[in-house]
C-alpha cells in the first residue's frame, strides 16, 4: 500500500475486538503461512496498545509444504504456489492476498493428496504453531 494510505488508517485498537471475534472462534481451525510470524506480531501489537494477548495455535502451510512434498527447505508463498501450480493474480506480501494464498496452497494439498482438511491437519499435527507468550515477546 503507498504509504499515504498506510497511515490513513486507524490503529490496531479499532480492529482488535474485530480481530479477537475471528482469532478465538473455537469453530475455525487458522491456517497461514510462517503462522508463528503472525502470531508474534499481533501479540507484539496487543502488548504495545495495552490489550491481553491472543493464546492462539494454527497450522503453518510452510512446514506442511515441507513436510509433504519433502522439501529441502521452507519455501515462500510464492514458490510453493508456482510448484503446485496454482493459478492466481496475488499481490505477495499484501496481508490479504496472503492469507488467500495460504488457503490456496492448503487446498491445492488436499487436492493433491486426495483428503480432506481434517485429514490434511491430522497427517501435519506436528506443523501446529503455538503463538509466543507474552514474556517472550520484545517491545521496543
């Protein structure tokens, strides 16, 4: 985004009720790409704007990625849709097209290895991320 809009914009405390409503819905399983990056950096902004932080777990489509199609090395967004051959018309490093591609390569895995979601997680269980406790988690 250019930065004039960036700014524009209200700060995390006018999404966070928003943003907790989503993150701790017992009903829905969060799926994203280097998730643990993600969970830091939310917890980082509950902290910085004084609101508790999110105790949060999702599955991190990159070390599912690794882990099904043996891979050397984690990949990007980017390269793991190119491999698995998923067309789109993403703008990577936008938070948006982001979480979408994410949900494009989780799908593109059951796809390819004939399964369910339910299934996809229960054969990834060890690529559940737990979010960083507070303490660990550094404000500048």
């Amino acid at each position: 985004y250019p930065q004039e809009i960036f700014y524009k914009q209200d700060n995390f405390t006018a999404y966070y009720d928003e943003i907790k409503q989503l993150l701790v819905d017992s009903k829905l399983t969060l799926i994203g790409h280097s998730i643990q990056s993600d969970f830091y950096f939310l917890n980082y902004a509950c902290l910085r704007y004084k609101f508790p932080v999110f105790e949060l777990q999702g599955y991190d489509t990159q070390k599912m990625y690794k882990k099904l199609y043996n891979a050397d090395h984690v990949e990007s967004l980017e390269k793991i849709i190119d491999h698995l051959r998923i067309e789109n018309d993403i703008t990577f490093h936008r938070s948006c097209d982001d979480a979408l591609a994410s949900f494009y390569i989780a799908r593109e895995m059951c796809f390819g290895k004939n399964c369910s979601m339910e299934e996809l997680l229960d054969q990834c269980d060890d690529c559940l991320v737990l979010s960083p406790e507070a303490k660990n988690i550094k404000i500048k």
